[in-house]
C-alpha cells in the first residue's frame, strides 16, 4: 500500500525564516486567532447585555425616598421630592476643573474608558490578589450609580464598561458630567450638587466660589467622614488635595492655591440643615444619613421602614403641650407662641423632651426634643443632660438587688450604703445611663444626670428584664425593587438580673394601664415622668433651658400626676 504524500510547501511570505520557527509561529497565530475570536464573543455578549439598559435612566431625576412608619403606612416627609437638579450653565467652570483633577484627568479626551490607566489597575490587581484598584472614569462611575451596580467581580466590570460605551455614544461630555454630578451622594443625606451646596453652603452651586467648589469636589470619595458640617478640618484636608492636583496638572499655581484657601467659606450649622419641622424626623434623618455612609448606599428611591408610631407621636406631643399650657396659664408665662423669632428676643418657657422606646426591641416609638421646633432646633432628648434627683431611685435598688443587698423599701440612702456610690454609678451605666454620677453619697438623693433617650433606654433595660436594648429609629432599608439594602441587627446586652429589674419597676406605681414615677431634684429645677406601659418605656423631662426653679414641690408632683393621668387614659 503506497503511503506517498505530497511535500508540505513552506508559504513564501514565511520562506526566510528558519525551518525551526515554522511550527510555532503557527501555533502562535492559532492562538492569537482563537484568542481574538474569544474576546470578539465576548464583547458582543456584554454589548447585548448592556443594551438591555435603558440609557433614559442616566438622565431621569433620582427618585423620591418614602419613610415608612412602624405600620407600614408613608409618612408624610418630603425626603428628595424637591430636589433641584443642576444644569450645565449653573457649574461654574472652576468646579468642572476641580472634577477633573480630582476623579478623572483625562475625562475630555478619552472614550470613558481609560484603558492606560484600567491596564495599570489590573496589573496591581493582580499583584495585591483582591480588587484594590477600580481605575473608574466619571462615565463608569455614572454608569455604576444610575444602575446601582457595586458587586466587585470581573463579570460587573465588563458589564460596565459596555454601558459606559453606550452612555458616551448616547451623551456629550457636558451631559455626562451635569448628570454624574445631579446623582452622586455627597454625604449628610444629600443626593446632587445642587442640594449639597444648599445643604452645607446655603447657596446655589452657580454662586459657589473656588474654595467653595474645591472643598464641595474635595469630599466626594467619602461624603461622610469629610462632611464640612461634622469635620470641616478633614473637608479642608481634601480641598488642599484638590487643589495640589490642579498645580500638578498645570492648571494653577501655588500662589493660586493660597488665595483660593484664604477666601472665607461659611459652613450652615448642622441644626439648620433639616428642613422638616419635627425633632423625631431631624433625629431620624440624622440616623438614615449615618446607615447611608456607614454602608455605603449612594442609591435613590429607597424605601425606609422606621419604627415610629405617628398616633403616640401625636398624643405624646398633645398630652405634653396641654399639661405644661394649664401651667403656664396658671402662673402667668409665656407660651412659646408668645416667642419672638428675632434672635435674642425669645422669652423662657418652660421646655421638654419625651422619648418612647419598645422595651423589648429598642424602636423609637415617639420623640420630642423640646415644645416648639421652630424656636430652637436643639433636640434636647439627647442633648440636654439633666440632674435626675428623685427619678434616680430605680436604679439605685436596681444595684443594690444586682449584688444581692437588700432593698430598703423608704429608704434610698441605706439602700445604696451597702455597695457604695461607685458600684452604683458602674451598675447605672450598665443600664443606659450617661452621668455624670456624684461619688459621694449624694449620689442616693439623686446627684446623677442623664438625657431623656438615655434615661428611656435604662427604663427599657428594666422592663426588659434587665436586657438592654439599642434604641433605633430604622429597621430596614431597601430599594424600589424590594431589594434588602441594609437590616439592623438587635443585640440586646444583659445589663442586670431579671430579679433586679423587678425589684426596681417596684417603686412605679400604678396608673391606668401603666405605671408611673413622678421624681425631681431637691433644687426644683427639673423634673421627670418616668412611665412603663403598654405602648413602651417613656422618659419626660421638664424644665428651663437655664436652670431655673419651675414650681414647688406639690406643684411639681399636681403637674406630672396629670401628665401621667393623661397618657395613662
């Protein structure tokens, strides 16, 4: 059988090169074809993939977050509803530099992929085994925002950087910037330039000056920790690296940089912030703000499930108004609507604060931080740290039980002899309480002070059993799609014995279908309500900004009788 082939001919584009080099160089175009045919399927795979987004989005204004309260029912708070989105004319030309230096240098002239630099991540990439480094262009990062895309795996990024492709096609680079600009989150709840320069500045972004625009850029890799409001030094920090990076890009000088960082900025103080007339929703702002940076959730259109009841609200509100009007009218003071807004002519008046948590789980049910918001937006529930005096009387039987002394019923001050001031003060805090504690023994006539949400959380822990919760105003926090954003995790710590707790709440007495402890400082100068029932542990606070004497003894006791008379009904 003849096994004669014919001679394999050399092509003669490859006849100069050495026989021995053939056979791979063949291989090698093999290679790069099959290679250059993977990455062709590849790309076609994504680009279907990315056109199933639509480009509209990039555009649209970001949608409004709804609070939820503990019924599941929309609260009435406009959160993002008014936001006012920036044009290109209103971005001062300074601020679109600014941008540049800082996130993007060569966003004008590339396709919104920067492969030089996406070459140079993914070698680092590789070194470090972990993604450390995004090499993200504005567009990507725009890209990213619109669609919520975070999940840090190969498989997302060339996702991404298909859309990115398309959203250059569809847009210019103006647009690309104004709408990058209108949805990223700059920190203490704003979503936007525009609403962030009304937030911390109070003016428009077209009125912002250059320290202005380079601090406002300077805070965009992390909108919480360098907030103006809570750390002006670190917000300065990032302006000087703004600016460092615009002398390096030939943009300005260093004479430069020292005269745009002497040029005054005025930072709106962080009370004046909350547009909503109502403690609970500045304390509850404040918290949602805190859980976005936290965990870093840029996204709009949330859906926000809190934990208050808006009936208790009201009637806590009401209960505490009618009660301290009856006293007022009685003796002849000023109401707080007799107040004049003009700074220094507001008249005292008697203030409050009220806090409500489930006993159980730590919810806020209701909050108040004073009588009138628009007087004074200081939340005294948690700012106002006030003597106890006689309120203090749970916790020092709460500590003598906890190490097994015996409880005195009339008589506080043997009661807490037989461990001491500084067991004492150590047991209360383990409870919730804040102090400062007398270390003498005038701690056991009530020489302890506390805020109202601190003394609500230590009512709690004895209702509780002893368990301590941590109060909150958030339960969960997903987007428009029911996606889970973010759920707390209740941790309840054991603060005391169960037996201790109960022979605390003894010294409550019945009211209605609570029980109640009306107590006051020996100088008559604050007063409390301490109440445990069935809507949750509530602490009231009454008294003057300026400490001063609010009434008697028998007037103090006729006034939170009636008060506890009222929410015990």
């Amino acid at each position: 059988m003849s096994t004669w082939r014919p001679i394999s001919r050399v092509p003669r584009w490859l006849s100069w090169l050495p026989a021995w080099s053939i056979s791979p160089l063949k291989w090698l175009l093999w290679i790069c074809g099959g290679g250059a045919a993977v990455a062709l399927l590849i790309a076609l795979f994504y680009f279907v993939q990315a056109s199933r987004f639509d480009l509209d989005e990039v555009a649209m204004l970001p949608a409004q977050t709804t609070l939820l309260d503990r019924h599941g029912s929309p609260m009435n708070v406009s959160m993002g509803s008014a936001r006012h989105l920036a044009t290109r004319e209103d971005l001062p030309d300074f601020l679109i530099r600014c941008l540049e230096a800082r996130e993007d240098a060569r966003f004008f002239d590339h396709c919104g992929v920067d492969f030089r630099g996406l070459a140079r991540a993914t070698v680092r990439n590789v070194k470090d085994g972990d993604f450390t480094q995004g090499a993200s262009t504005l567009t990507m990062q725009l890209a990213r925002n619109t669609f919520e895309m975070r999940a840090k795996s190969i498989h997302r990024k060339l996702l991404e950087i298909a859309l990115t492709l398309r959203i250059e096609r569809r847009y210019s680079k103006d647009e690309i910037l104004t709408h990058y600009l209108n949805r990223i989150y700059f920190g203490a709840g704003c979503h936007g330039i525009e609403e962030a320069s009304r937030t911390y500045f109070g003016k428009s972004v077209s009125e912002l000056n250059e320290a202005e625009c380079s601090m406002i850029i300077g805070i965009i890799r992390g909108p919480h920790i360098f907030s103006p409001s809570r750390n002006l030094k670190g917000a300065r920090d990032q302006q000087s690296e703004v600016l460092n990076r615009l002398i390096a890009m030939g943009r300005i000088s260093a004479d430069d940089k020292t005269r745009i960082q002497a040029i005054p900025i005025h930072i709106v103080p962080s009370e004046e912030q909350d547009p909503e007339r109502s403690y609970a929703v500045q304390a509850l702002r404040a918290e949602l703000s805190s859980i976005l940076d936290a965990h870093d959730i840029r996204v709009d259109g949330l859906i926000v499930h809190t934990t208050l009841d808006p009936g208790w609200q009201l009637r806590l509100e009401t209960d505490l108004t009618e009660t301290l009007r009856e006293t007022e009218s009685r003796r002849g003071w000023p109401h707080p609507t007799h107040a004049q807004h003009e700074v220094g002519k507001i008249p005292a008046y008697i203030q409050c604060a009220a806090v409500t948590l489930d006993s159980k789980s730590g919810a806020i049910l209701a909050l108040s931080g004073g009588r009138d918001f628009l007087d004074s937006r200081y939340d005294r529930s948690s700012g106002a740290r006030r003597d106890l005096g006689s309120a203090f009387a749970p916790w020092i039987v709460a500590a003598a039980a906890e190490r097994g002394r015996r409880v005195l019923p009339g008589n506080l001050m043997l009661t807490g002899r037989q461990i001491g001031p500084s067991e004492t003060a150590r047991i209360a805090k383990r409870c919730g309480l804040g102090g400062p504690f007398l270390g003498t023994e005038d701690l056991f006539r009530g020489s302890a002070a506390a805020t109202p949400l601190e003394t609500a959380t230590a009512l709690a822990t004895l209702a509780n059993r002893g368990q301590r919760p941590r109060p909150h105003f958030i339960t969960r926090i997903t987007d428009t799609a029911g996606t889970l954003l973010y759920q707390i995790e209740l941790e309840n710590s054991q603060a005391i014995t169960a037996q201790a707790a109960s022979e605390a709440l003894d010294l409550l007495e019945p009211i209605g279908s609570s029980r109640c402890l009306v107590g006051h400082t020996g100088s008559e100068r604050d007063a409390w309500l301490l109440r445990v029932g069935p809507t949750g542990s509530t602490a009231i606070w009454v008294g003057f900004d300026e400490p001063t004497v609010i009434a008697t003894d028998t007037d103090l006791q006729r006034i939170l009788d009636l008060l506890a008379k009222r929410l015990g009904r």
